[in-house]
C-alpha cells in the first residue's frame, strides 16, 4: 500500500527544478538585452541620438515579457499542487473494485464480475469475449439484462480460458435481427495504484496493467475478499 501512489514526492523536485532552470533563462535574457542596449547606445548616430524614452519602453516591454515568465511559472506550479492533492485524493481507492470499461486480468481461478448494459428495445444479447491478442475467443447469448454477470473462465463449449487479459463486447440485436449496437462491456477490476502528473489528472492502473482516468469509473465496490 505504500507504494500504490507514485509521483508524490518526486514531483515537487522536478517542478523546483524547472522553475530554478526557467530562472536561469529570464537572467540570461536579461544580460543579453543590457548588453545589446549598451550596444545600441555606444553605436547611435550622434546626430541623431536615440531619445530616452525609447530606452524606457524597451526597457518596460522586457519586464513584462519577464513578469509574465514569472506568472506562467506560478501557474504551473499551483496546478501541479492541485494535482498532488487530486492524486491525494484518490489514493483511497487503491485496493478497490472499480467498475470500468478496460480490459480486465483473468487469473485462471478467479471469476469475473462484467457489467452489460443492453440498449432498450433489444430482445437478443451475445456477450463476445476478447483475448489480449484482439482475437474473438468465444461469443455466447445472456440474458437481455444489466444484472451482472459472472465469468467464471470458460467458453460456451465449456473449454477453460487461459490466465491473461481479456475484453468483452455485447451485440445487441431487435426482434427482427438488426443489430443495435456493439458495445464495450464494463468489468469490475482491482485498482493497485494512483497515478498523477502529465496534467491529465488522476490515473488509475488496474490489476493486469490497464489504466483508466478516475472520470472512466462508473462504480467502485470493496474487494471480495473482504465481503
């Protein structure tokens, strides 16, 4: 549990780095417009001198392309913070079951929670299984239901299913046979870790690898083993 959310510590660094990195640049900058104003200073036609009000707006605009530097970076530093906390957040969730449409890990014992959602006016639904490969690996009717379904693992032949990761799909079809839609079924997966940064906000990696954002969960359950 300790290590379920990452980029917690780490991004304070970084984010200190590239601020200090930026700093470095606005200095830089700075010396190189001192030093091509000095420039345009000693090579002025002296009968015709530069007024000093030219200097003065020159001058002006360089602090503003500097104080807006600054503004930026403090911009993105307090959405930095604000995605720490986010990610703070939602460390809670780490451990949990959460409901969402992404691939879910078959374990080769464990039995599979999927959540089917059938258009209405469908009389006819085929669950379609899909292995790690992009392959259809089985296809069977269920119910015409949003109960939950259990998949224990195995085709309709009754063949067992190989551990890995797979993905299903509901046909739904009218009572003449038009299909009605061919839709991502959501399975209920454990949530092992909290991902934050990128300024995409939280992500959530799922037991087998798969990743959705937090907005992708449409419900979260304890685990099972603590039922």
């Amino acid at each position: 549990m300790d290590n379920a959310v990452t980029g917690l510590t780490s991004a304070t660094p970084t984010a200190t780095g590239q601020a200090s990195k930026s700093a470095a640049m606005i200095s830089s900058d700075f010396q190189t417009f001192l030093l091509m104003l000095t420039t345009q200073m000693q090579n002025q036609d002296p009968l015709n001198p530069i007024e000093s009000s030219d200097y003065a707006v020159q001058l002006a605009t360089f602090s503003g392309v500097e104080q807006q530097v600054k503004s930026n970076q403090l911009l993105e530093s307090l959405s930095a913070q604000m995605g720490l906390l986010g990610m703070a957040q939602f460390a809670s969730w780490v451990g949990m079951e959460a409901r969402a449409a992404a691939p879910v890990l078959y374990d080769g014992a464990t039995p599979v929670t999927l959540s089917p959602n059938p258009p209405q006016g469908a009389s006819r639904a085929v669950l379609v299984t899909v292995n790690a490969l992009g392959q259809e690996a089985d296809r069977r009717d269920v119910a015409v239901s949003s109960d939950l379904i259990t998949w224990a693992g195995s085709t309709s032949t009754g063949a067992a299913f190989m551990p890995g990761q797979y993905s299903f799909y509901l046909e739904s079809f009218d009572a003449n046979g038009i299909m009605l839609g061919n839709d991502v079924v959501e399975t209920y997966s454990t949530i092992t870790e909290a991902r934050g940064g990128g300024g995409g906000g939280t992500t959530l990696v799922l037991a087998g690898g798969a990743t959705v954002g937090t907005d992708a969960v449409s419900a979260l359950r304890a685990p099972r083993s603590a039922n």
